[in-house]
C-alpha cells in the first residue's frame, strides 16, 4: 500500500472548517519544532542517539500529520512534504490537477508506526513503517511499507510526487545563478 493513496470524496464544508482547525492548532501546538533538531533548549548540542530520537520523533509525526490530514480529505500535507523545485515549479492547484494523488478509502486507517529507521549521514533515511487499520470487527490490522524520507530546507519531508534527482538539480542552477550574479556584481 503506498502512503499516497487516501481518502474518497469531495470535501464538504464541515470537513475544510475540521481540517483548518486541525492544521491550525498543530502550527500553534507544534510550533517550529524542527528548526530545534540540533540543540537543546539549554543549547547544548544533542548527543547522536538524543538526535536521532528527535529525529525519530519527527519523521512518525511527519506521516501521521500527512495521514490525517488525508482523512480530512486535505491534499496539501503531501504538497508541502515535495521538494521545493516543484513547490516553486507548480502551485497547489497545478499540484493536484497533475493526478498523481488519488483517493483511496481512509476511513478504516487509524495511524503510522515507524517500526525502523535507517539513516543515511542525516540527509536521508529509509523508513519502515506500519499502517494500523481499525477493522469492521472491532480488531485492528496491519500492513508493512518503507518509505525513503529526506531532511531538507531544516526538516523531514516524505516526497510523493517530485525525486531528489530534479531537486539537486535545482540546487546547482540556482548556485550557478548566483555565482554568476556575483561575478557580475564584481565587475562592475
């Protein structure tokens, strides 16, 4: 099952006002949490295992936001889990016009579980996850995935649609501009 594929119908007004409400409260609650990764709040830096339980930490509740956010019928997690060339190449409507995002049935998904996370020198890491399903019977069930999350722009993002390949791309046009800007700065 690939994390992308969530939700049914169209939004109705209850669930935009639900869902605001909801990505409000986690900017409040939440606040910049990611920028905190490498510090304590007495500003020490982190041990390697303090990080990697913040990391950790951030990466389950990266897929759960998107998660839930799904079930609110709210595409936007996943736009702003892509890599920035994309986000500065399409809006949010080009986003969604593109297709790639599909709806599936959410209603039964109850939660992520990172089972394990293998770091890649903290650029990039694979994740493997279990979704946890809530059954008609009361139970519950689950299924297995690994996703590959990277850390970018000061956080862990899960891209859907856009690949690290077009990003770091992105990057060395965007450095080659501004060398030349520079260059030219100097000349005159």
């Amino acid at each position: 099952m690939s994390f992308v594929m969530f939700g049914e119908n169209i939004m109705s007004r209850v669930s935009i006002i639900v869902c605001m409400l909801f990505i409000i409260s986690g900017v409040i609650l939440g606040g910049c949490s990611s920028q905190k990764n490498d510090t304590k709040s007495d500003n020490t830096p982190m041990t390697a295992e303090e990080q990697k339980s913040a990391d950790w930490k951030e990466i389950e509740n990266i897929l759960n936001e998107g998660l839930t956010r799904l079930k609110y019928k709210d595409k936007s997690g996943l736009y702003e889990l892509e890599f920035e060339y994309l986000r500065d190449e399409k809006t949010y409507d080009d986003y969604l016009a593109m297709g790639e995002i599909r709806w599936a049935s959410m209603d039964t998904i109850n939660h992520v579980e990172v089972l394990n996370i293998d770091f890649f020198d903290r650029d990039s890491a694979h994740v493997t996850i279990k979704y946890v399903f809530d059954s008609p019977g009361g139970g519950q069930s689950t299924t297995d995935d690994i996703v590959t999350v990277y850390w970018h722009q000061g956080k862990w993002i899960k891209p859907t649609v856009s690949i690290i390949a077009n990003q770091l791309e992105y990057e060395e046009a965007i450095k080659a501009a501004e060398a030349e800007a520079l260059k030219e700065a100097q000349g005159k």
